[in-house]
C-alpha cells in the first residue's frame, strides 16, 4: 500500500468535506444532537408523577402520608378527589398517573400494624406503572418504620457503580455507541456512493490507486472526525450529565477506535451495495440505528427479549460496545478483562472489510 496515494485521497476528502459545510456541520453537530436528546429524553426513573389522593379519613396519620407522597421526588398531587368514582373517572381520562385512596381505618390499621392503602395506577404505560408502585412501596413502609411498625420484610440496600440510582448514568454511556454507529456508518455511506453517482470512479481507474489504497483514503478523515466526536461525547458525559469516569481514557479511545472502524466498514460496505446516497442513507439508519437503539442493550436488558433475538444481538457491533463503553465509564474495568467483547468486535472488523473488499472487486471497483 503506497502512503502517499492514501495521503492523496484522503485529502481530497478532506477538500470535499471543507466545500460542503452542510454536510460538515452535521457531522460535527449530530453527535451533541443525539446526546443531549437522549440524555435528556429517555429516563428510566420518573418526577413529579401527578397524581390524586382520596382521604377517606382527615387524621393525623392520613395527613402524614400525603404530606411525604408530596414532598417525594417522585410525585405531585395536583388534587384530593372527594369519592372513588371521581378519583377513577380522572385516572380513565389521563389527568392523573395515580390514585392513592386512604381508608377511614387507616390510622387504626396503623397500630395494629395491618396498615393497608390502596394505590390505583393507569396501567397503559406498564414501565412507568411499575415504577410507580415501586416508590409508592418504598414510601408506605418508610412511613411504617418511622411509626414503629415493622414491615414484612425490611431491605437494607446497597447501589453499587450508581449510587444515585439516576438512569441516566447508565443510559448515557451506551448513547455514546448510537452516536458514534450513526455518524461512522451515516457518513461512510454517502462519500463512495457519491463518487459512483458522479461517474468519478471511471477517472480513478486511470490512476495508479488501488482498491486498498482508495478505500483507506476515503474512510481516514471520517476516522479522525469520529475520534473528535467521541471527544465531544465523553466530554459532555462527565461534564454535562455528571456521569462518573472511573476508567481509562487510553481503553476507552481504542475501544471506541475499534468500534468506529467496524460501522465505517458497515457503512462503507452499504455505499458500494446501494450505488447512489439516497438508498445508502437510508439503508444505514435502518441497518445501523435501530439495530444499535433496540437489540444494543442500550435501553433494553438483551437477557429480558425473545430468545431469538438474543442469539440476533451477538451480530449487532454496538452490543459489545455498550457493554464496554458501560464497564469502563462507570466500574473502570479494563477491556482485558472482558476481552470476548473485544475479540468479538474485531472479529466482526475482519469479517466486514473482507466482504467489503470482495464486494469492491466484484463491482470492478478500481483494481
């Protein structure tokens, strides 16, 4: 492989690159896009849950317990509802989560220690249904306690790698795989389908260039680019969402080298099946996003899906890199230890380029 002519057809991509400041802004602005979005978007806990409280009873203990559901983090209630059948008919139409109904014989249950509320919850969304009820639960026997009444069972629980039990911390490592799978694959994707529409893969083949040498040349700035992203991602982890780095910047940089050379090989291998941007756009958000997005473990625990589905995850790159980007950020182990999910990605990186450089050669893509 001769150096200079990668040198040569890198920077001609770089030229390109610099006269389409659109496409250079995406670039540079799609990974502080998707961050932020899903840093912020998706939460796996919940705030300010509304919900409505029906008080069968005006006692001491019924007004303890909606004084702490209001003073919890988790709820809000926006109304005391007078019967049941009001309390129901606001639940059925969404203008509250919840409803929290205190018996008259709360207080008497209380001391005989058979307290018992009960805790109506809209059910359409089950994730957040079940959240709910989980916080409801941990409120009632912390009430119970600090009037001396024991509950059944009593969990002294120790959160390890996030204490805050906040799940961004655990999201926003993994958005860091999505950002760089849409970027690397993203823009990969449209620079040899752009040449193959614009007829310049006939000059080429006059060159002394060969397939090697021009599919190198093609993917090194998107290299540099992709690292400058990863820099811009894991700045903003730490010091935007307050995410904990306990690893190694050096593991985390080839870690996410390795990463970012499979989906530019991904993207690569879709701009030379697909032939023009358009197609090549679109077949990798589909082959790269949603794969990355659903079938990572990014949201989703991959041992809770289908068991099709998780022998379909050991082909998903971003599997292995979120598991990794999640170990490294939040319990700094090194990629040593975990090296199935290193050898997996890389052998799924030989894998990639040799169907890519087959899939050239049968195109009669130079020579």
């Amino acid at each position: 492989m001769n150096l200079q002519h990668v040198r040569a057809m890198a920077r001609k991509e770089w030229w390109h690159l610099f006269r389409d400041p659109r496409s250079l802004a995406l670039i540079l602005l799609m990974p502080t896009m998707l961050l932020f979005l899903f840093g912020y978007a998706i939460r796996l806990d919940i705030t300010q849950a509304p919900i409505g409280v029906l008080q069968e009873s005006m006692d001491a203990q019924s007004n303890d317990i909606t004084a702490r559901l209001n003073a919890s983090h988790a709820f809000n209630i926006i109304h005391y509802y007078p019967s049941r059948r009001a309390l129901g008919n606001a639940i059925q139409h969404g203008e509250i989560w919840a409803g929290m109904v205190i018996p008259k014989t709360f207080a008497r249950d209380v001391q005989r220690g058979q307290a018992k509320l009960q805790f109506i919850v809209d059910g359409v969304d089950a994730n957040t249904a079940r959240l709910m009820r989980n916080y409801a639960q941990a409120l009632l026997n912390d009430y119970l306690l600090h009037h001396g009444v024991q509950p059944p069972i009593e969990i002294d629980d120790r959160t390890w790698f996030n204490e805050t039990k906040e799940s961004r911390i655990a999201i926003v490592p993994g958005v860091i795989a999505i950002v760089m799978a849409v970027i690397g694959a993203l823009m990969t994707s449209l620079t040899i389908a752009r040449e193959m529409e614009q007829g310049n893969l006939v000059m080429l083949r006059t060159t002394p260039l060969t397939r090697a040498e021009f599919l190198v040349g093609k993917l090194l700035p998107y290299f540099f680019i992709g690292l400058g992203d990863l820099a811009v991602a894991a700045s903003a982890a730490v010091f935007v969402f307050d995410v904990p780095f306990r690893g190694s910047v050096i593991d985390l940089a080839v870690v996410s080298s390795l990463f970012l050379l499979v989906v530019m090989l991904q993207g690569a291998l879709i701009s030379i099946a697909a032939g023009n941007q358009m197609l090549a756009s679109q077949m990798s958000m589909v082959s790269t996003f949603l794969p990355a997005f659903l079938l990572s473990g990014f949201v989703f625990a991959i041992e809770n899906m289908p068991t099709v589905l998780q022998y379909v995850t050991y082909i998903v790159p971003a599997r292995y890199y979120v598991a990794l980007s999640k170990l490294i950020f939040l319990k700094g182990i090194s990629p040593l230890v975990v090296w199935t999910e290193v050898l997996a990605l890389a052998m799924i990186l030989l894998l990639l380029a040799h169907i890519t450089f087959l899939r050239a050669k049968k195109l009669g893509l130079l020579s």
